[in-house]
C-alpha cells in the first residue's frame, strides 16, 4: 500500500505546479496615435480610419484635431486605410512591426479625370491609359469608345502614359485639380520600325546563310531571304507579332517578338526537315541473291540501325555505314522502306527475276556455192557433217599419206 500513496502524492504535485505555472502570455497590445492632416498641416476631423494586420482589423474616428487612437498588437505589419467625404489617399499607409508611436496620414482632396485618346480625331479604342504616382500605378485601364474615367483619385501630380500597337507610345505629366473634374484628351501616332532577319543552317560549320526562306509576319506580309540569307521589312511599333519561317525541305519555325519604336534584328537557325533517302544497289536482282540498300538523312549522313521493311514488313536494320543486306526469295516486284523511329522513308521498289538455266544451241543453216566450172558445192554447218564436193579430195590425199608412211617405215627398217 505504501507505493500506491507515493505515486498518488507525486501526481498530485505535479497537477499543482502545472496549475500555477502561467500560460504563455498573448501579445501585447499597443497604441497607435494616428494624425490626420491636407498636405497644408491642416487637421481632418471624422475621418473614418481602418488598420489591418493578417485576418483582423479594427477601426476608429478622428476628433476635431485630427487625431484617433488604435490599438494593435504590437510588432505587427499594419495597414491603414482612410475614408473621408472631402479626402482620400491613393494608397494605404504601411506601419512595419508596430509599436507605441505616433503617425501622420497626409490626404488629398478628392478628385477624378476623365481621358480620351485620338488618333486623327478619331477615337482610338482598347489603348492602355496608366495613371502613377512615384512609380506606383494607381489606375490602369483600356479604352472604351476611345475613354476611360479615372473614379475616385487624390489631387495632384501624375505620369500619364499611354499605349496602342502600332502607335508611338505617349508619357506627359498630367496635375489633376482638386477642386473640378478634368478632362485630358491624348493624340496618338502611328509608326514603324524595321525588322531584319538573318537566317541559317546551324548543320554546317559555319553556319550556313539560306536563302528563299519565307518569312511571313502574321497580319503584315511575307518576304523571301536573299543569297545572304538576310531580308528586312517594315512592321508596326510596338506590338506583339509572330513571325514564321519556312522552306519545303526546312522545318517550320515561329518566334514572337515584341516590337518598340527602333529598329529590330532577329537571328534564326532552320534545321532540314527529317528525312530518310534510300538508294538501291541495282533495281533489279536474281531471286535468290540478296539486294543491298543504302540509308542517308536528311544531310546525306548514313542512317544507322535504322528498320528495314520488306513488303511492310521488318527484316533488319542497317549497319554502322548505313547499308543492309536484304535475301530476294521470290521474283516479282519487292517494296522497300526503312524507318528510323521518327520517319518512314518513300518506297522503293526491286524487281527479282529468275535466271535462266539453258543456253540456246548455236546453228548454221548449209549454203550452196558455184566453182569454176559451174559445179554446185554443198559447204556443212558446224555439226562436222561430211562436206559434199570434197571428197574425192580427201580420199587422194588420204591414199598418198598412206603411201609416205610406208616408204619412211622400209627406210627406218
């Protein structure tokens, strides 16, 4: 029993220290002393003021001398807003890692701006009208019917910019009063800028200049390289285009560009398209002889195991020097074609003949001939046939051969 009661007294402690042992303190609070003043240090009483910090916010009035008092948790990054019937800012005020201070929020009187942009009189739709301050955008918007309407903005100096393909850019200074709405009208200009091209085969070394590629900016026209392979035309400033280039052995290439108000150049390499050329070795072969085929790219370099097909189907690959040997069972016309995994090459076709196992026998037809006297002779063909007309001949010089022997052997004897 005595163990359990030790156990028992040694939690019970340990419950009374967790229960005085003080929970982490929540961050303190501070208070910010927020003045509100016109940029001529004059107080603006009843402006309603909000700060916010990550998901929270609390608001708060100033009294007759400008001032309200916030509190916020201290060392947060603050935002204040301010709303006023006579005043306002373009923008919050930033207070980082905020703490027991004093904070002057200036404000403006409040005013709007309406701009048109022209061109020639005209209005100029979908141009893109920025109004800012300090490098600060505060309004940023396309033109409809030629205008847009600033709304609600403070007094004072801005940068008004405008833009519109194929227009020269305009930037001028524009003071808005805040005693009256304004309206700024903006004259645009059209203008362009030359594009050069310079195009080559990236294959050769140096890169090689191609010309009679066709150059085509979408929506402006098209050019042919020259010997060079350099060409130039004139396209609108400022603008987004897509320029392509193509030739029927040459790969389609596009590229974007982005046009300013100077002259631009762009550099483009085209590679071959792929392709497979297939040279035979003789078109036509004894069935039974194999048939050769040489294999070449797109640049004449040999195509290494690459698939033959023979009638469609697979048979082998081509060796290390491009070539492959193809057995020719059967006569008849034979399809060739080789793919490389990327492109399948034109067909080519082989025509295997038998060979022919007998040779025709020679023959000559006999031929009459007329002697002297006006005898007939019959000459034999080659068979060795007795020649008729001979012989009498022959069997004269056959008696007096027969007769030389016989004398040289009495000799001998």
């Amino acid at each position: 029993m005595e163990r359990p009661r030790r156990l028992f007294a040694i939690g019970f402690v340990l419950v009374l220290l967790l229960a005085v042992v003080p929970a982490p303190a929540a961050a303190a609070d501070v208070t910010l002393t927020v003045t509100v003043e016109t940029e001529a240090g004059d107080s603006v009483a009843g402006a309603e003021l909000t700060a916010t910090w990550d998901d929270n916010s609390t608001t708060a009035t100033t009294f007759s001398n400008g001032k309200a008092f916030i509190d916020v948790p201290d060392g947060e990054t603050v935002e204040l807003t301010v709303e006023h019937d006579e005043y306002m800012r373009n923008s919050p005020l930033v207070i980082e890692e905020a703490s027991g201070m004093d904070v002057t929020m200036t404000v403006h009187p409040i005013s709007d701006a309406t701009i048109s942009v022209q061109d020639d009189g005209e209005t100029v739709d979908d141009a893109l009208v920025t109004l800012s301050q300090d490098g600060t955008s505060v309004v940023s918007e396309r033109t409809t019917d030629g205008t847009i309407a600033t709304g609600e903005i403070e007094a004072g100096t801005y940068t008004l910019a405008v833009e519109k393909a194929g227009y020269y850019s305009v930037e001028t200074s524009f003071e808005v009063p805040g005693d009256e709405s304004v309206d700024r009208a903006v004259e645009l200009d059209r203008g362009s800028v030359t594009l050069q091209v310079n195009v080559t085969d990236p294959y050769f070394d140096p890169p090689r200049a191609l010309e009679g590629i066709t150059v085509t900016v979408d929506g402006e026209g098209s050019v042919n390289t020259q010997s060079n392979g350099q060409q130039q035309l004139s396209v609108p400033v400022n603008t987004d285009l897509t320029v392509r280039f193509e030739a029927p052995a040459y790969e389609t290439v596009e590229q974007s560009i982005e046009t300013g108000e100077e002259s631009i150049s762009l550099a483009v390499e085209l590679d071959r398209a792929n392709d497979l050329n297939v040279t035979v070795h003789t078109t036509q072969v004894v069935v039974g002889q194999p048939a050769f085929i040489a294999v070449t790219d797109e640049y004449d370099d040999p195509v290494v195991n690459a698939t033959v097909l023979h009638n469609g189907d697979a048979v082998t690959e081509t060796d290390g020097d491009g070539w492959a040997r193809l057995p020719i069972e059967t006569a008849g016309t034979h399809e060739i074609q080789v793919d490389d995994g990327t492109v399948t090459s034109n067909v080519t076709e082989i025509t295997a003949v038998t060979a022919e196992t007998t040779a025709p026998t020679e023959t000559t037809t006999p031929t009459e001939t007329e002697t002297e006297a006006g005898e007939t002779e019959t000459t034999s063909d080659t068979t060795g046939a007795p020649i008729p007309g001979f012989g009498p001949l022959v069997a004269l010089f056959g008696i007096a051969l027969g007769i030389g022997v016989a004398v040289v052997g009495r000799r001998s004897l």
